[in-house]
C-alpha cells in the first residue's frame, strides 16, 4: 500500500501561501469570545486548569477495554500500559485531525482550504465523530507538516525544506480560531530527529502542541525521499519519547502525544522494545490509503498484531477513491475495528 502523502515539496512552491494563511484578515485570527477583561481571565485559568486535569485511573482502564472492541487474544489492551501523566488527552478523548502544509494543496486538506472553509469541513468531520461514539468525545486538532522531505538535496544535501516559524505559528493560529490542539510532523529525510527535534523545542514546550514522526521519510541508507519507504526502529522511537518526556518534566507539562506513521512492515522495527513512559502517550497511526480491504488488512497486518498503547487510522479525501468501491470509510465502519482508533487523520 502506497501513502503519497507528500509529494515531495520542492523549494519553488514556497511563496505560494504564507501571505494567505498569515495575513488573511480575520480567518487568520483567533475571533474574541468576550470583551470583557475578567471574562477572559476566567476562561483562560479555566483551560488551565483543564490541562491538568488529573487522570481517573478506573476511567483510563475502563475506556483501554472499550477501545479494545472484545479482543480475546490478550494483545488489547496492552498489558505493559501505564497510567499516564495528568492532563492526558487519551483515552478521554478521540482526536480527529486535518492534515497538511500551508503551502501546498496537495498535501492534504490543511493547505488546500482557506480557514474558514477547513474549519467548516473539520467541525462537520468532529460532529460525525460525536454522533458515532458517545463514550469518547471527539475534539479537532490541526496536524502541520513542520519539516518536509524534499525530492531536492538542498543546502545541506539532506534533502529537506524546514519550515520557517512564521508559517508555524500560521499554524498554531488557525487551531487557536477553535482551540484545537496541534501536532508539528517530522520527515526527517537523510537528517535524524536528534537534528531536528530541538528545532521545535519552543513550540514542543507549549501544552497544546504534540509530535507527530513519519518513517516512510526516515531514509536511513542516504537513499532519496521518494525513491523507497524508510523506517525507525524503536532506538528512534524511544528517542523521540525521552525528549518529548523531559520537556514535559522540566516545563511542567502535560502528558504528550507522539503519533508514529506506519503502513507497511518494514516501517517500524522492534516495536516490542518501545518504552512507554507516563509523560507520553504513543499513537501508532495506519496511514496508508487504497479501498477499504486493503486499508484493513492493513490495520491487522501491522497494527493489531504489533500492539503499542493507542492506534490511530487515516482517510485520505482523493486517494482512497481511486479504486473500487470508490467511497471513504465511514466512522461507524472504524469503530467496529479491534481496536477502536482513537486518533483520526483526514488528508
């Protein structure tokens, strides 16, 4: 199964939206809730509070079974599971995601509507979510492509486009018009996440942002993105929750997300040896595209077999239509999967 998710964003396609998406007028700006001074201290000592939320342990475990959709086989839920942080967002909640990157409409629906109109499909997309399972409340969040394979060597010859931090906080703008939570995705390219994971340390520090990595554009044999499917194994994995897990313990955060992109084998290696820490939830995400068969086949091929802590699954709006039956994958259709995703990605 092919992902496509990308198509290699070349440096020419730079200038196309960053005056759009950064100074677009009021589709760009978060809209007042109220004009009046303690109104709004109210409200953000209130989300505050709700950030750290402390975790009802009867709850998490309970919801861990519900999500495990009667799997008899022992794999769900995970057994070595661990009670996380407080403020944890899962399993309390299903997140529901746009993805993409601002300058490109074709790498997904973040970058192919203004924000008005994302915000209107992604609500209609939460609202569907919310109508199909009334155990797990829905939530939006914005999933933004922050470093970029390219199909160009570039400078440094690691063929990647990082984006600047304007286009960042474009970003963090458009979800804050809904208070949605963010992920920065890395495609690391012929780089590494040591390289450029603190890059986004300062965006990594703010509660409302998580990780999102991507194997398919780990090219750890100096191959060209594109050219074949890379991988991380769980040294790499591990790294990425050890970082994540000290900027929440020195910043007195809450809990993390880490989404790790998979749909293939070869993708991840040695998931069994992947450390789970209370700092850190790890999402790992089925995101391959194709019709629904194979898109399930998929999810038991790589992710029911290999279980981590939380699974997730992606509907691509083009690409999952191009063969027979040519239709999506309805939410009632996933929640019948074992286990349950709770994270979803709409490309």
């Amino acid at each position: 199964m092919l992902s496509t998710k990308n198509l290699l964003l070349v440096p020419q396609l730079f200038c196309v939206a960053a005056l759009f998406y950064s100074c677009s007028g009021a589709d760009s700006k978060t809209p007042a809730k109220n004009n009046s001074t303690n109104d709004s201290t109210k409200t953000i000592a209130a989300e505050e509070k709700d950030l750290f939320k402390p975790v009802d342990s009867a709850k998490y475990f309970e919801l861990q079974k519900y999500l495990a959709n009667g799997d008899t086989t022992g794999k769900w839920p995970v057994k070595k599971d661990v009670l996380p942080k407080d403020g944890a967002i899962l399993p309390f909640n299903r997140i529901v995601a746009f993805y993409g990157n601002l300058y490109s409409k074709k790498m997904g629906a973040l970058g192919e509507y203004a924000p008005k109109d994302m915000w209107r499909l992604l609500n209609a997309e939460v609202a569907k979510w919310n109508k199909a399972d009334s155990t797990i409340k829905s939530i939006p969040a914005v999933h933004y492509i922050a470093t970029v394979a390219s199909g160009t060597p570039g400078k440094d010859g690691n063929y990647i486009n990082r984006m600047p931090d304007k286009q960042i906080d474009s970003a963090l703008t458009i979800a804050k018009m809904h208070n949605a939570i963010v992920f920065l995705d890395v495609q690391v390219a012929l780089s590494n996440l040591k390289a450029e994971l603190p890059r986004l340390e300062k965006y990594l520090k703010m509660p409302h942002v998580h990780l999102g990595i991507d194997p398919e554009f780990s090219m750890k044999t100096g191959a060209r993105p594109g050219s074949k499917i890379g991988t991380y194994d769980a040294v790499d994995v591990n790294y990425a929750t050890e970082y994540l897990a000290k900027l929440v313990k020195e910043n007195n955060l809450p809990a993390k997300i880490l989404v790790v992109h998979r749909f293939t084998q070869g993708m991840v290696t040695n998931y069994q040896n992947f450390k789970l820490r209370k700092e850190v939830q790890i999402v790992m995400h089925m995101d391959g595209w194709g019709e629904p068969e194979l898109k399930k086949g998929t999810y038991r091929n790589h992710l029911y077999k290999e279980p981590v802590q939380f699974v997730g699954f992606k509907i691509f709006y083009k690409n999952d239509l191009k063969k027979a039956p040519n239709r999506l994958m309805t939410p009632q259709e996933l929640l019948k999967l074992t286990p349950k995703p709770v994270y979803i990605q709409y490309q």
